[in-house]
C-alpha cells in the first residue's frame, strides 16, 4: 500500500485536465485511477502500512474460522489431511521436522492479514470483510496461545502483537557462510578413499508408479465403481433422464459456479476423494456412499433413510447446507441464487454417464 | 485422444521387458563389435503399411501434439508432496529431453490457486507506488514497447528439496524436474517503470518492487529496485508462442536466475515500495531454515546445480556394454556454466565433460560424455562449475552448514547408482 497519497492525487488532476500525465518516453498506457489503486493496492507491510480500520475479537474469530476455514485447517487450526497446520510447533524449529505455524515461525503477523485477506478462503478469495479477517487472525493468535480469549485485534492494536519468531530470520549469507564452495581448483582425481552406498530411494518406495496418463484414469475409475451404482439399479429410466435434462449452457455455468466447490470436491475422469466426496454419478444416487469417503454421522443416517439426491434435495442441500442437513462436514455457506444452483445440479448431472 | 493412442499406453515395465529382450542379443555382440544379423530384417525387406498408404493430410492437426509414441513423455505429478493438486506442483520430463530449451506442453507447473483463464482483453498490469504517475496498462499496450529476447531457466526454489534428508524418489524428473528453460520474449521491466517515472522513487538503493498475480493466490513477492532494472522481463511469449495458461497466460514475470516463486505469473500489479512487504511466500514459504531452527531469507540466487538425466532410474540402459552417452544438465543462476565434471565412481575420479554448446547467462546447459561401458556398475555424478567460480557441493557439504531442514535450495551432486544390467537407482554415497 503506497504512503504517498499524494501521487495519485496529482494523477487524478492531470487526467481530470485531460493532460497527458505520462512521465515515459512512450506515451503508453493510461494513469490509473485513484479507486482502481485503492482497489488491487491492498498490501500490507509489517509496520501495519496497508491496514484498513476494523477489529475483531477472538470469539467472534473463533465462529467465522469455523465456518470458513476449519473445513481445511481443523476447528483449532490443527490443520486436516496435509492441509497447513497454523497453529502449534513451537520448539520445534531446530528439531527434525520442525512444524512451522504462524505462532512458530511466521515472523510479522501482517503476512498473516494479508494473506487471509487476499487468498483466503481457498476457492473464495477476498470475500471476507475487513473485520472478519481480524476476527479470524485473532482465533489463530489465541490458537496459538498468543493472546487471551479477550483479545480484540484492531488496525490500533495491530503493531503492539510480535510474534514469537520475529527475531528468527537473518538475510542470506552465503558468499561467507558457504564461501568455501567457490573453489579454483575441484578435486579431479583421487578426492577420496572409498565410496559407500549410504541410502537408496528404493527402500522407502514413494516414487509415484510411471504409468501413462491413460492407463491412471483407466485404474481410477476401475477403483471408484459406487458413484455408478444408482445408474446400474435403475438402468430402464436413468438415461433417458440424463438426456432429455441438459442444455449445454446451463452445465457450461455450472462448470463455473462449481470452480466454489473445486477445492474440496473431484469430478470428472480421475477424480479422487478430497476434504469432500468425488461427485461423480452423485445425481440419483443415495446420500453418504462413495466408498472410501468418512461422511458426517447425519449424512449416513440420511442415506440409510432413504435420502436420494435429485433435483429437489440437491437444490435444498446447496442452499443451505447445515440448515438442510444439521452437522454436515460441508462447511460451505451456500449458493444465494437459484440460477446457480440449478446450473450446478446441471453440471453435475453431466457426470452421470 | 484417438482409440488407437488409447490402445497404446507404454509403462515403463512393458517398454523394459520389450528391451531387455532386444537388450541380450545387444550385450552379447560386445564392445566395438557392429551386430551381425542371422537374418534379414523384415522392417527392411518387406513393404511396410507406411511405405505404401497415405499418412494424415495438413489439415489432420492445426496445432500437434507429439505422436503417440511419446505419450509416456509428460509432467507428473508427486500426489502425496501436496494436499490438493490445485496448490501443487508437477515435474518436467527431463530425463527423456535433450537439447535445453524445455517445451511448454512439458515443462513443469506450480500453482497456488489453481492455473487462471485471463483474457489478453481482460489484462490490466498497474504500476503503482514510489513512482511519478501511477500507469495501467493493456496487454496491446505491451505489445507497443520495445521487446528483448532471452533464454532462461526457472528452477522453483523446491526443487530437489525431498532430497535434503536423504535420497527419496526415483527418477530425475521427481529430484530434478521443477526446472524448465525458455525462451521469452517481453518488454523488459526496466522500460516500464521508466514509463511510470521513478523520480519519485529517489535513491533506489534500498527501494523494492512488490509484484503481485491476478489469480486467488497473488503470490506476492518483493524484489530489490536493483534486481528489477537490471535484468527482469515482463514476458508474454515463451518458445515463439504465447505462454501457457500454466505458466501465467497472457503475461508473467520473469526474474532471471532467481527461485521460480518471484518469476509470478498472471502478473497484474507492481508496486514500487521503500521496503519489502515480507508477503507469506518470503517469510512462512521459501525461507531456509538453520539446524539451530533460524532460518535464512531473501536466498534468491539458485546456486549452480546439474543433473546426469541419462542414464537414470526412469532412462535406465538397455542396450548393454558398448558405447554410451551420459548426459545431463547444468545451470546456475549467478552466471553461466563453465563446465561440467562427470564422475562414474561416486566421487573417487571426475572427467570434464563436452559442453553441448558453451553456457549462457543463467540459462540451462547440456553436458555430454561419451564412454565405452564395460557393463560394470556405475555411481554415476555430475558436478557444475560456474563463471562466479562457485563448484557444485556434495550433500555432504551442504548439510555441513544447513543441516537437513532446510528444503529449499539443495543443489547438491546427486548419485545415481547404474547396475549391470542398466537400471538405475537414486543413492547417496560416503
């Protein structure tokens, strides 16, 4: 975020005098506008420079982390899966694996603003508001044990946290540390006695198998069979279903509107369970049974029930996931429009056959 | 993909047993000695289907794709490295390329968000910051300002770095294949922020540039003022065509010599700023971090490196004893390569080897050294000297000074060890 206020002021008047602002030899582009500057210059440096006004408490944190970010992080920033653990690890930075969290590693709290502000949630970028984003950086310093449950973060308190790793970075030194490499003379003959093999890889086996891409999907979809089972009990009405319902327009919007869904649903040729289930064949099949994925209890016990996704119950979930389904793993807020929804029941549907 | 290329899916274990059985006759023939044939070769003596139909007319393929042939030349992806392959990274085939320009279609991917559809209609890249007038400009703006042309490698600082506590995956494109070279052209950064006026700016000593991607991630990065007047390139072509969405459609930066994260991609901002940001990629991401649990930053050079990408576990030899072409690549971004040292013992002897042409400011290079094999087993190594002066460690060095945290940044002689009967395996060695 530019401390120069002024600068773009001037530009403003010049363009508004329509005079040719351009300081270059080229005369090329256009000055930028003091709101589209406003709108992408959202940095924030580690003296607080770049903060808009706003707070948020640690409870308040602690609600809007679950909602938005626990599907990934887990409810005390734990972290899910492989998904990046923000809290914990202190100690551990000189031992073997060290776990490298905001609280054990991180050096200025304002990387941690900018980046929930800029590039969280994933797959919902930079649509949390100011005081969400301070809301949710206060849970992670008290997931940390940073702060207390009382403490409101504030573009005012924002300097007055330091972080426990602060001083735990130095600039890079290797033309001292590592002068010894630049050698006039390498070793060419009789550098050393003897040669052991001291590890080898194949031991530890964790070279994906090099097949070609073909052969992949082909195994997959070998290896997920009960996204097509509905289809296989039902054989006489499925595909006449499939075919008269899809106009290509609505499922090419869906495509889009499903890029919210992406990451943390598969679907399509390959796709492979995630923080949530692959959807492939999910239209017309029963709740909670692709194989290999840990539903929630609810959604087992609802597809015991009976509860088959179509039009209806798909529309119902997607509006309103946790109204629709009470203690559902699927932290998705919901979509707003209908539209949307039935582009996405579209979409997916086009991974039916 | 047509049925036929279906039908056609080469793993490695088929196209093995298919040379070992060809692999016999090779080896018993002998060093030096032409084959003689017991009896004529059918591919010769009778009329084949190509020699006698038609091939497909010019209209069959407006834009190629290898033949189906080298279906099994293509980027992998490591799965469990990352939690999603949409903040992931795949690896570059190297280890059945030649030459040193990397294709794009191959050439290894690293998202943070998930690689973006953008428009050159929708573009925009804005200067902003410590200049004279704040600019935005078009993609057909770019296209305006005087371009440059220059071949560089992008390593992403994580290259290699599964391999810090110990050997681990097998196979050059895994250890060594988050590196590809291009060329690009582009307007060089210089230009444009001389457009925008750096008057503003003042000394420009300890002045930096955050620049910044349109895509959820933005990868911002900071880069010293100094950095980006002398060498970087705003780049909208790579190899004569338009960049690859993967690799920051229509337009990504280019930081010659530097970690591949600063090289953003998508680029839609630069901002010229009295200090660095210390964004998440240069704080909590590639920093190195210390066996006393500091950690190093800003370690922006990538230090000479090399690779012998043939033979090696995923190109293993299969035509027996005899002449063999080792070769490999070496590069290093704080100048040009000098030379090349190929070692067949682990380390014991180094022999220089033929550089394919002489080595260009941080850009890749390719070795070669052409042996007799004796079918003997090899530890085979390679070690990259550079016009600094600097000569490639050992792991053993490396660790000396970084310990086994480090994860980014290894650029240590990797070991192959070549058994008799031309496999390969990743090791290390005393």
């Amino acid at each position: 975020m530019s401390k120069f206020p002024n600068v773009i002021a001037g530009a403003a008047v010049s363009l508004a005098l329509g005079l040719p602002a351009f300081a270059g030899e080229y005369g090329l582009g256009r000055p930028a506008l003091p709101e589209e500057i406003a709108a992408w210059d959202i940095d924030v440096s580690p003296d607080g420079t770049g903060l808009p006004a706003g707070s948020g408490d640690v409870f308040t944190g602690e609600e809007v982390f679950a909602e938005k970010c626990a599907v990934c992080h887990g409810d005390f920033a734990e972290g899910v899966d492989n998904w990046p653990k923000l809290a914990g690890g202190q100690g551990t930075l000189d031992r073997e694996d060290p776990l490298k969290t905001v609280g054990s590693y991180w050096p200025y709290l304002s990387t941690t603003w900018d980046y929930v502000n800029r590039s969280m949630p994933f797959g919902a970028a930079q649509t949390l508001e100011a005081d969400e984003v301070y809301a949710i950086v206060a849970y992670i310093l008290y997931s940390n044990d940073l702060v207390d449950d009382e403490f409101v973060l504030s573009n005012e308190t924002f300097t007055d946290v330091e972080l426990p790793n602060a001083e735990g970075f130095f600039v890079d030194d290797r033309l001292e540390s590592e002068a010894h490499f630049w050698k006039a003379e390498p070793c060419m003959s009789d550098c050393k006695d003897t040669v052991e093999i001291t590890m080898r890889a194949r031991v530890l086996d964790v070279t994906p198998e090099e097949t070609a891409t073909t052969d992949v999907a082909v195994e997959q979809a070998a290896a997920t069979p009960v996204a097509a089972e509905p289809i296989v009990e039902e054989p006489a009405e499925e595909p006449v279903v499939a075919e008269v319902a899809l106009d290509p327009e609505l499922v090419a919007k869906g495509a889009k509107v499903f890029k919210k869904c992406k990451a943390c649903h598969k679907v399509g040729e390959g796709a492979k369970n995630g923080t949530g289930p692959i959807l492939n064949g999910i239209f017309g099949a029963t709740a909670g049974v692709v194989e290999g994925f840990r539903y929630s209890k609810p959604m087992l016990a609802a597809g015991e029930d009976g509860l088959v996704w179509n039009d209806e119950t798909l529309a119902a979930f997607l509006a309103k996931p946790r109204k629709f389904m009470k203690g559902t793993k699927m932290s998705f807020a919901g979509l707003r429009k209908e539209r949307d929804i039935e582009a996405v029941v579209a979409y997916l549907r086009s991974f039916d056959n | 993909m047509s049925d036929k290329a279906d039908d056609f899916a080469p793993s490695r274990r088929r196209f093995l047993a298919g040379a070992a059985a060809t692999g016999v006759g090779a080896a018993a023939v002998g060093a030096g000695q032409a084959a003689q044939a017991a009896t004529p070769d059918p591919l010769i003596t009778e009329v084949q289907d190509w020699a006698s139909g038609l091939g497909d007319g010019v209209d069959a393929t407006p834009y190629g794709l290898p033949i189906q042939f080298e279906q099994d030349v293509v980027r992998r992806n490591v799965e469990w490295l990352t939690a999603d392959t949409i903040s992931s990274i795949n690896f570059t085939p190297i280890h059945a390329l030649d030459g040193t320009i990397t294709p794009q279609g191959c050439a290894f991917e690293r998202h943070h968000s998930g690689a973006i559809e953008l428009r050159k209609e929708d573009y925009r890249l804005m200067i902003n910051g410590l200049v004279d007038t704040p600019l935005v400009f078009s993609y057909a703006d770019l296209e305006r300002f005087p371009r440059e042309n220059r071949v560089y490698f992008c390593e992403c600082a994580a290259n290699s770095g599964m391999e810090w506590a110990g050997a681990q995956l097998n196979g050059a494109q895994f250890t060594h294949g988050m590196i590809h070279n291009m060329e690009y052209s582009g307007v060089s950064l210089r230009t444009l922020l001389e457009e925008a006026g750096l008057a503003a700016a003042g000394d420009f000593k300890d002045k930096w540039v955050y620049v910044e991607g349109a895509d959820a991630s933005s990868n911002g990065r900071s880069i010293p003022l100094e950095k980006a007047l002398d060498d970087v390139l705003v780049a909208f072509k790579a190899n004569g065509e338009a960049l690859r969405k993967e690799h920051g459609y229509p337009v990504r930066l280019v930081v010659p010599g530097w970690e591949g994260n600063m090289w953003v991609k998508w680029l839609r901002r630069i901002e010229v700023m009295d200090g660095p940001v210390e964004s998440r990629e240069e704080t909590s991401k590639y920093t190195d971090t210390m066996e006393d649990g500091s950690a190093r930053k800003w370690t922006w050079e990538m230090d000479a490196k090399s690779v012998v990408t043939s033979p090696s576990p995923q190109a293993p030899i299969t035509h027996g004893k005899g002449p063999l072409v080792i070769t490999g690549l070496a590069w290093s971004g704080r100048g040009a390569i000098t030379g090349v040292d190929v070692s067949i013992d682990g380390g014991k002897t180094w022999t220089q080897a033929r550089l394919g042409a002489p080595g260009t400011d941080k850009a890749l290079t390719r070795f070669y050294l052409e042996i007799n094999w004796d079918g003997s087993e090899m530890l085979l190594q390679s070690r990259a000297r550079d016009s600094s002066g600097y000569v490639q460690p050992t792991k053993a060095e490396l660790r000396e000074v970084r310990g086994l945290n480090s994860i980014y940044h290894n650029n240590a002689i990797q070991t192959w060890w070549v058994k008799a009967d031309g496999e390969a395996e990743n090791v290390e060695v005393s």
